[in-house]
C-alpha cells in the first residue's frame, strides 16, 4: 500500500516511549499496592498483556453460547406482529427461516474471511511489514478500549431508568462484546505483536471504570467511544478494513445514547454543575493527548498526521459533551484554545519550522459513508467540510 508516509524524528518517538515506559511501570506499580493493601487498585479483570479477559479467551465457550446465541437471536417482528416492533431488515423478512439471520451479510462475509489464510495473504499483499505493524499498534488502542467498554456499559446498565434504557444499554452490551470478539480476530490475522494498553490509556479506561454512575456516561460515551468513532471513521477505508464500516455506525449509535438519554431524564443542575464532576470530567479528556504521541510514529506510517486525527476527535468529544450538558470545568470555547494550546505546543518543542495550526478544525475521517454518519451525529457544523 502506498502511504504519503509521514517523517517524524526518531530521537522524539524513542522519547516518548522512554517517558510512557517509566509512567507505566510507576502507574501499574502504585496500583498493584493499593490491590495488596485493599485500597483501590486496578478494577478492571482484564489482562492486557494477552488481549484477553482474566481467565483466558474460554473459545469453546464462546461459540457454544455467546455465537450461537447470535444466529439463534429471534426477532420481535416475526413472533409478535401486533408489536410495534420492526426488528427485521428486508433481506431478514425474506430468509427469516435462515437460523444466522441475525448477522448482516457484510460482518458475515467479513469474518469469513478474517478466519482464512486467504485474508492473511491479502493483508500480506497490500501492506508491508511495517504498515501492518502500525495498523495493529493502531487498531489495538480501540481493542483494549473494547475490553473495557464491553464492562462499563454492563455496569452503566444499571443506573439507567425506564425500559427502553435498559434496552439501549443492554443492544450497546452485546455489540461492545461483538466488537471486542471480531476486532480481535481482525487484529491478530495480521500476525503482528499486540502491544499492551499504554500508561495513558490504562489511565483513561480504569478512571471512566471507577467513574461513580452516569459520569461513565461521559467516560465511555463521550470521550471513548468518540476516540472509537473517530478512528474507524478515519481508517474504515483501507484494503483489509472494511468492517470498520460496521463498527462505525455501531459507535454512532452509542455516541448519541446519553444525549437521546438526557432528553427524556434530564441531568439536575448539580450533575451537570458540580465542580468534582468537571474536574473529573477534565482528567478523562486530558489522557487522551499523550495517546497521540504515543501513535505518532504508527500514524506517520499510513500517511495521517496524529495530531490532525486528535484534532479532530477533540472538536467532535466538546460538541458530545456540550449537547449533553457534560460541562467539563472549561466553556467549550476555553476547552477548545486550551486544547489547541497543547497541541501545538508538542508540534513547537517537536517539529522543527511549526507554525501555529488549528488542529480542531481538521477532519480525518474518510468516506462519503462515515462522512453522512457523522454529520447525522453530530450536525453539519460540527464535521468538516
């Protein structure tokens, strides 16, 4: 594949990876001794070092549950047909007799091929080694992420009210956990290492973990999924990746959850107000910007510029935040120069002739496709043109 690659010096990618090495060691290290002592820790049953949940990936058990239970899901529409439910596509209506009915053709047809050597030999004939490499550092951001949004919105299940709540939360349960299983697959047939969460993401995830009730919301709704949305929207179309597509309008959907929320069960003034919630809110934002250091390189690889895609996530987080009434300490204007600020000031320390860029109004999402999602989403002022 031919990458308009991008130079970045070597001296600041050793550097930064020198800085995130100590940080985790000193992070994780304090964590294991809260554990020991039973005062915190990490909260998450998750082991990143292997990509897998505690206990090991349990295969057998997947397929014989977990699978099956996805072919075999049934649909309101055809059972109840009084029901104001429309449940079924219009290829469903036609094959409703077809037992994996409840997955789309293209995820389908997707995973297939995933699990072929013929996929592992396409990947190998359209990316080099490195290419693929950084694809998977990439795409193992969103992964571990996966992980742990398959477990806030289980726990987010809970402190929603009303019916149709719940159901939202519980379809946002079974596609964080479809998601975690089929990126995975995605992930390791391009034969490459997978590398650990970072210091900065496993300080992102666990704090929107230990979030205390709808402030998970905004962890996981706002600032990871937006992370999410923004980064499949951005490589959904490489050789390889299309699935990504899928993913992408599933984190539409969930990106809009607190917003369509709040409208019927409003937040009070104190929970959208309360100085400890902005401040906390604050501390889930700010993680995010070392993560695009930390994927600087990789990013430079398949010709995006990490602080154009940072730039373009963060506009998209402020105006979810805003729409929802999540206030983070700072007026989205503040958030956004300060935000800039930042960036800026990496490129000024880093790039050698940097002149000042307004990362906030990049776009890197690609595709007509994502493109109209995103509009839906967020408004035709919030995505550039």
């Amino acid at each position: 594949m031919n990458f308009a690659t991008i130079e970045i010096d070597p001296a600041v990618t050793r550097r930064n990876a020198r800085i995130e090495r100590r940080a985790n060691a000193a992070i994780r290290g304090l964590d294991r001794l809260r554990a020991k002592l039973r005062i915190g820790g990490r909260k998450a049953p998750y082991d990143d070092l292997n990509y897998e949940f505690e206990g090991g990936p349990s295969d057998r058990l997947r397929k014989k549950h977990y699978d099956k239970s996805l072919r075999l899901l049934w649909k309101a529409e055809e059972h109840v047909e009084w029901s104001s439910f429309r449940d079924c596509t219009r290829q469903e209506r036609d094959v409703l007799r077809l037992a994996d009915s409840a997955i789309d053709d293209a995820e389908r047809k997707q995973v297939d091929r995933m699990r072929s050597e013929e996929f592992r030999g396409f990947l190998d004939e359209q990316y080099t080694t490195e290419q693929k490499q950084a694809i998977v550092n990439v795409l193992s951001l969103i992964g571990h992420g996966e992980a742990y949004a398959w477990l806030v919105s289980t726990e987010v299940l809970n402190e929603v009210q009303s019916t149709g709540a719940r159901a939202a939360l519980t379809m946002q349960v079974l596609e964080e956990a479809k998601h975690f299983v089929v990126l995975r697959e995605l992930i390791q047939a391009f034969a490459c290492p997978i590398p650990r969460m970072s210091a900065w993401e496993y300080v992102l995830l666990e704090r929107t973990f230990k979030s205390d009730g709808l402030e998970k919301f905004f962890g996981m709704n706002v600032v990871v999924e937006g992370f999410a949305l923004s980064l499949f929207g951005m490589m959904a179309g490489l050789p390889g990746l299309e699935v990504l597509r899928q993913f992408h309008l599933d984190e539409s959907r969930h990106t809009a959850l607190p917003a369509n929320y709040f409208s019927e069960f409003p937040m009070t003034w104190w929970q959208s107000n309360s100085p400890r919630a902005q401040l906390r809110r604050l501390s889930l934002i700010l993680p995010a910007l070392p993560i695009l250091a930390q994927v600087e390189s990789d990013l430079a690889v398949l010709g995006i510029d990490s602080l154009e895609f940072g730039g373009s996530m963060s506009r998209k987080i402020l105006v979810l935040s805003e729409r929802v009434g999540f206030k983070a300490l700072l007026p989205k204007p503040a958030m956004t120069w300060l935000l800039n600020r930042l960036l800026n000031d990496y490129c000024q320390s880093t790039r050698p002739g940097h002149t000042w860029t307004d990362f906030l109004a990049a776009e890197t999402t690609t595709g007509g496709e994502e493109l109209a999602v995103e509009r839906e989403v967020f408004g035709a002022g919030s995505v550039a043109a």
